[in-house]
C-alpha cells in the first residue's frame, strides 16, 4: 500500500510538472504530493505498530527440564 502511494505520487509529481506543465499543473502536482503524504503517513502507521504476542505454547521456554 505504501508503495503503491508513493509510485502515484512520483508519477503525479513528474507528470504534474514536466509531461502536462499548462494543463493541470497544480492539480496533478497537489495531487501527487498527497499521495505522498498518504504513503510516509501508512509507513509510519506500518512502522510503529506493537509486535503481536504470540501464543503458541511451542515457542515458550519450559522450567521443567
């Protein structure tokens, strides 16, 4: 997801400013600079989630050995 959000944000951000510069210009580069936010905001989210707990009893030390 976040890949996608920043390719389409690049795309819009390059197409915006060098392919289209007198037809929607601004609107393909907001655009474009959204998808970015988008993209480092879902990395952030990704990036600072808690590690699941597990619990799978094979995985757990046992103290009767």
């Amino acid at each position: 997801m976040m890949g996608m959000f920043f390719g389409a944000g690049i795309v819009g951000i390059i197409v915006g400013l060098f392919v289209a510069p007198h037809q929607g210009t601004i609107l393909f580069t907001f655009m474009g600079v959204i998808n970015l936010a988008l993209g480092a905001f879902f990395g952030w989210i990704f990036l600072n989630q808690k590690p699941e707990l597990s619990n799978d009893k094979r995985k757990k030390k046992s103290d009767n050995n």
